[in-house]
C-alpha cells in the first residue's frame, strides 16, 4: 500500500528524519545542561528559590572557587589519586599485556575476561567488598598483613593519611585489566615478521620490548594515558562510597568531583559547582593537549 504523497519524505530531507531522535535526545540531555551549567557558573542561585531567584554575579563564582581551600585540597587529593592509580596501572598493563599476548595460546580469552571482570562490575559492589576487605578489625588485608609480617592493624578508611592509599589501590585494581585489553588489542596488530627479523639479527626480548613493542604502542599507550587523565580527574564513585559521600577524615579522599556535589547538593550553591566545574574542564582540556604534545612525533623524525 502506497502512501499519500503528502506523507511522503523527500530524499532530501529523510536522513535528518532518521536521525532527529538522537539529535532531540542529546539536545535536552547533552547540549542543554552543558550550555545551562556554563549559564549558572556567572549565577548565584539557591534552587529551592526557584528560577527568578538568579542573580547575575560574573566572575565572583570564578574567584571564589580560585580562592576556596577545599577546592585546592580537592585538586591535590584529585591529582594525587590519579598519579597514584593511574601510572601504575600503564606501568603493570603493558608487561603484563605482553606476558598473555606471547605466553598464551590456549585459553587467552579466559584470563583476558578475569583481568576485565573489575571494570564491569557495578561500582557500588566494589566498594561494598573493599569496605569490608579493609575493615579494621576483621578485614581480610589486615589479617594478610598480620600473617605475613606481623603488622597491627590499620584503619585504613578512619585515618587522613591512609585513605587515598586505599583509594588508589582499589582504582588501580579496577581500571588495570581495561588496559590490558587495549594493549593486548594494540599488541596483535604488530607484524610478527619483525620480531623474526630482530631474532635472527641477534636481538633478545628485552631489546625486542624496547625497541619494537614500546615504539609500536604509543599510540595506544597515547590512548590509554588520556583516558587515565581524564579519568582520574573525574574519579567520583570509589572514594565517594568509601568515604560516605563526605572525603573522610580531614577531607583526605574528596575528590573535586566529589566538592562539585557537595557545593551543589550539600552548600546548595549550584553557581560555584558549575563554576568549579569549569575549572575542572579547564585542566583537563589542558593535560589532555600537553599529553598530545608529549606523544607528538618529534619535528625530523621518520
């Protein structure tokens, strides 16, 4: 049965049809609460006093935030998590990526799929089984340490200077199996003729690592960093849980992320949280772009 031709699209205008759902959608969930966000950032604005109650302040959302302790604090813990979770986590998945790549040849898949597990389980159960492997009292890594060295317990969630270590190593415990799969990934697309090559010239694995295999994934390594970056700089979930939504003792694990919704949600100071988040986006627009230049090709090479 035909359609009336007044029904009819024409060829012109039918793929901007097909793909007006996604545009709709990303306009009311995407596009809008980013351009209203850079709005409340030259706001002051309480949302129980409802829209009208904005009033325009320009910069002082800014200067505040730029003057703020805590926000500073968060930053440091921010950056502080990131490096410690994040190079170590590129540092293991590379050797590591290798290891499986040339030691396995019979259930790859299966040890691939166990280093992925962290990275697709839920958040919140993750934290859940932390919080009780670094329970005090009956915690399985106290009770590990007092086998093996016969070290007294640590409160590893109560004291300032022991939460982001535990933090740390959860998200690298998390995130180091993604990256083993992006290098493993990375790793297959490497001829095997050239290490044949650099066998016969007399070249041994670790020459081989160094000389072959590092200079062919840096860019995925290149990948992976900036992901980690960005990442990092967003870590929002593990320590929030861990710490009860409040950054712990001496606001030890709160995360910027974490300060952008107390701002919001606890300070109801919604124009100094977008204004923080802001800044935010400012920092990681700028490691992302210094991290592309540390990976840039160096002017005269091949």
């Amino acid at each position: 049965m035909k359609l009336p031709s007044a029904l009819r699209l024409s060829p012109r205008w039918t793929p901007y049809v097909l793909i007006s759902p996604f545009l709709i959608l990303f306009t009311i969930f995407g596009l809008f609460p980013l351009l209203f966000s850079l709005y409340l950032a030259f706001q002051s604005w309480e949302p129980t006093a409802g829209i009208a109650a904005m009033e325009f302040v320009g910069a002082g959302n800014f200067a505040f935030a730029l003057r703020d302790d805590w926000f500073w604090k968060s930053l440091f813990n921010t950056a502080w998590l990131a490096l410690a979770s994040g190079v170590p986590q590129h540092l293991v998945a590379i050797p590591l990526a290798v290891f499986i790549h040339t030691s396995f040849s019979r259930g790859r898949d299966a040890v691939i799929g166990a280093y992925f597990l962290p990275y697709i389980t839920s958040t919140v159960a993750i934290a859940i089984m932390f919080s009780s492997l670094f329970s005090t009292d009956f915690g399985m890594v106290n009770v590990a340490l007092g086998a093996v060295f016969g070290a007294k317990p640590v409160d590893w969630l109560g004291l300032p200077e022991n939460i982001k270590p535990a933090i740390a190593m959860i998200v690298f415990w998390r995130y180091v199996g993604f990256n083993v799969v992006l290098y493993l990934a990375a790793l297959q697309t490497i001829p095997k003729d050239i290490y044949e090559a650099a066998t016969m010239d007399g070249a041994g694995r670790l020459q081989q690592f160094f000389h072959i295999t590092l200079p062919s994934l840096k860019p995925m390594i290149f990948f992976g960093v900036t992901l980690s970056i960005i990442g990092g700089l967003q870590l929002f979930e593990e320590p929030f849980i861990l710490t009860g939504g409040r950054g712990g003792s001496d606001q030890s694990g709160m995360t910027t992320a974490i300060y952008l919704y107390r701002m919001a949600f606890d300070f109801n100071d919604f124009g100094a949280a977008s204004a923080m988040s802001w800044l935010l986006f400012v920092l990681v627009a700028l490691l992302t772009w210094l991290t592309n230049k540390a990976f840039a090709p160096k002017k005269g090479s091949a």
